[in-house]
C-alpha cells in the first residue's frame, strides 16, 4: 500500500463506503492518516462478515 497515491487511497475507500458523496475533503488529511482510516474500515468490514 506504500505506492498509492491520495488518489487512489481516496478511490479504495470511497469503494469500502459505498458511497458516491463527494469526500475529496478527505484529501486534506495526510497520506498516512488516509492509510491508517483505509486499514480501520478494513478490518472493521471484515469483522462484520
């Protein structure tokens, strides 16, 4: 995951949510921020299966 962009960091959790509201403010957090709430929804998905 080290080689994603905001971008697509963006683009993998907007897939997680589910969602098709605009959530670029998510942009203004750092990259490793991003990161960190792309792993929590994650797990949190996988744990709900």
């Amino acid at each position: 995951m080290n080689d994603l962009t905001k971008n697509e960091i963006l683009e993998k959790l907007l897939k997680l949510m589910h969602t098709d509201r605009d959530m670029t403010f998510l942009l203004s957090l750092e990259e490793n921020d991003l990161k960190t709430l792309l792993v929590v929804l994650r797990e949190r998905i996988e744990n709900m299966k």
